[in-house]
C-alpha cells in the first residue's frame, strides 16, 4: 500500500487538470460575455449535476456501506468517501449559478402563476443554499469521523506523524481504543441522517435544477429518478477507482475479484432501478397523453435529440445490463473498467440530456467546444481534489473493525479475475 503524503499522480498530469480548469473557465466566460450566454449557463449547469452530485454520491455510498454494516467493501470506503474533497467547490459553483439565475432560469423572465409561490428567486436561492449547506455540513462531519480514528492510528503508532491540517483533526487524540469505538457509533448516528439528507436534498437538486427548466412540466418522480442516477454514476466511477487502487495503489490483498465482483453487481443493479425510474415516469406519462405532460418527453426522442435519447439509453442501460449478467466481465478488472466508464459516460449524456433541451431554442443539438472545455475544467478540478484527498489521508480505512483481507470472504476461492 502507497504511504500517506506518496503523490497519486504525476505533475504532468497536475498542471493538465489546472490548464483544463483555466480553458474552462475562459470558455465559459467567453461565451457569458462574448458569445452565447445560454450555451454558458447550460454547460456549467450540467458539469455541476453531474460532479457536485458524484461528489456526493460518493459519501453516500460510504454511509449505506456504514448502515449495512458491509464487509466486502470497506476497503473501498475511503475511496469513495474522497469524492467529498470537491464538495466546496461544488458549492462555489453553486453559488455562480444562483447569481446568474436569471440568465438561465425560464420562470424568472416567464412566471408560472401556479407555481410562483415555489419558482421565485428569493425562495430559490435560500432554499439550495439551506439544502447544500445542510447536506454537506453533515457528509463533511461523517468524513471526519471516518476520518480522525485512521489519521490518530498511523500518528500513535509514528508510522505516519499527523502534521498542519492532519495534525488538526486528531486533536484531543484519546487513545486508539477510545477513538476507534467513538468513530464507529459517530458514524453509525450521521449515515443514516446523511442518507435521509441527501433523498430530500436531491429530490430539491433535480426539481429546481431540471424540472423547473420546464415551467409547465411536472413530475412527483423526478427527485427520485434524479437521486437514484447520480447513485449509478458513482458506482460507475468507484468501479474505475476499484480497479485503479488495485494496481496503483498495491492493494490487491485488500480489493481481490470478490470486491470487483460485487461493485460489479452493484452497478448492475443501479442500471436496472435507474431504468425502472425512468420506465415509471415515462410508462405513466405516456398513458396519460397530457400535454402538460409528454412536452418534456417528446421534445427529447424526436428530431435532433432523438440520436442522444438512444445514445442514452444504449450507454447506460442496454450495454451494461447486457454485457453485466457476465460473472467473467464483473471480475475482469478489465472488462469492469470499460463498462462502467460506458455507463459513466452515458449518465454524462443524460444530464446533458436532462437539461439542454428545455434552454437551447436554436437548431441542432449544442455541444460543441463551449460544453467540452466547461465540463473538462470542472472534471480536472474533481480528479485534483479527488487525488489531493487520497494522497493526503490513508487509503485504507485501517481503524475500521470489518476492514478485512479480500481473502477473507467465504466465497474468494471462487472467483477468478485477470
């Protein structure tokens, strides 16, 4: 296993994630500004929906592995608690966004009478900043619980001396037995308020962040349909890391093809229920043929945005779900990878897919080098903190009582990986 403070990464690959960031960000203010605004708002609308919500998923993920008490996966628990590192940047582009929410919102220049009580700015911008704050304050706490009992370890035992802002967290250290009791009951009190949080908050994400781009569209599911996604796109990113950690970061004695088998099953599971959610919706809208109603879905499988609405659905529901029901490609690190970056990408689209049509009124479907430089900006600040967190805090949740040996599953012996 690479000790604490080893860089994950190579300089090389650090100054690509920052020049991306600044071509992002004159990208975006270049068509604010000089170009196309809408084309602006829009690509940094999606680029945050899809990292602000990987970067929540991730802490999901570790909590609902906290609440089943799992074993298979703690030694994926780190790696998923890091993607927590860009929440504060998700809330910087938060807080752009509800500044510029006039420049993209449609129910600010066209009000919707029956939903002005709901659609207003004020009540907007408080209610994401209340809902953001509320969920991030509690996902930061439960990492710092996860966090103080492995920090603490590695510094009573002088492998790893806590310095600056390590040094921070374990302060009034009281001893590894204390402190590891004390982590697991901290955590087992916040995952359960983290889970409960993150269904409201991201029910509010996905009707004021897609819905509502659609004055006269509604749907009770979209929350959910919304929340349930951003599940699949992080289990499709933790898939990668997965794969990744085995062999950059040596820890096959930790992460062996029982744990790719299983996060392999996850995500084939995600792909089903994210299908059914979009199935539900989609089954009731269509029965009902109101025209309130099938706007927002029709709009998306006819003319130019019907190639992406196909796109979507192969990429994130029928190749994975075809090529998963293997047990050989869910314990290929190989076969894993590929999958799930397939589906990575396709939830990708799908939030693109979510959110372009209600705003662009042109012709053609806009994505072009406006969205891409946007979308790789805030994707290099994601892989940078990402990275920083990891090379920062063990890997390992090495306190945690159920960290086990992949070995250590009864079922290892019968799967073979690469």
């Amino acid at each position: 296993m690479i000790e604490v403070g080893t860089p994950l990464v190579s300089d090389g690959a650090r100054r690509l994630c920052a020049i991306a960031a600044v071509l992002g960000a004159l990208a975006f203010l270049q068509a604010l500004f000089l170009g196309d605004p809408i084309r602006a708002w829009q690509s940094l609308l999606v680029a945050f929906l899809v990292f602000g919500g990987l970067a929540q998923a991730g802490v999901v993920v570790s909590a609902i592995m906290q609440v089943t008490s799992s074993r298979w996966g703690r030694a994926l628990k780190r790696m998923a608690e890091a993607t927590a590192a860009f929440l504060p940047i998700a809330f910087g582009l938060l807080l752009i966004l509800l500044v510029g929410v006039e420049g993209w919102a449609p129910w600010v220049h066209e009000p919707v009478e029956a939903k002005a009580a709901w659609l207003n700015v004020p009540f907007f911008v408080s209610r994401q900043i209340g809902a953001f704050l509320l969920l991030t304050g509690l996902s930061l706490w439960y990492v710092y619980r996860s966090l103080r009992a492995d920090v603490g370890l590695l510094h009573q035992s002088g492998q790893h001396p806590a310095t600056g802002f390590t040094r921070r967290l374990v302060a009034g250290w009281r001893g590894i037995h204390h402190e590891r009791d004390a982590a697991q009951r901290a955590q087992s009190r916040l995952a359960p308020a983290v889970l409960i949080a993150y269904g409201w908050v991201f029910t509010l994400v996905g009707f004021d962040f897609f819905m509502s781009l659609d004055p006269h569209w509604f749907s009770t599911l979209a929350g959910g349909y919304y929340f349930i996604g951003n599940l699949f796109l992080g289990l499709a990113f933790l898939s990668v890391v997965a794969v990744w950690a085995r062999k950059r970061l040596n820890l096959t004695e930790y992460i062996g093809p029982h744990q790719l088998h299983d996060i392999g099953k996850l995500l084939f599971g995600f792909c089903i229920l994210w299908a059914y959610m979009f199935w539900s919706q989609y089954l009731v809208i269509w029965y009902g043929d109101l025209a309130e109603e099938t706007e927002f879905i029709y709009h998306r499988m006819h003319g130019a945005w019907a190639p992406v609405a196909w796109t979507v659905f192969a990429t994130a529901f029928v190749i994975p779900f075809v090529v998963l029901l293997s047990r050989a490609v869910k314990t290929s690190p190989r076969g894993l990878t590929t999958i799930a970056v397939v589906a990575f990408a396709g939830m990708c689209l799908e939030r693109f897919l979510l959110v372009s049509p209600s705003l662009w009124h042109g012709e053609g479907v806009p994505l072009g080098l406006v969205e891409l430089l946007v979308g790789a900006g805030v994707a290099g600040l994601f892989f940078r903190s990402y990275t920083a967190f990891l090379e920062t805090f063990p890997v390992l949740p090495l306190a945690d009582p159920r960290l086990e040996p992949a070995s250590a599953h009864p079922h290892a012996h019968d799967l073979h990986g690469e």
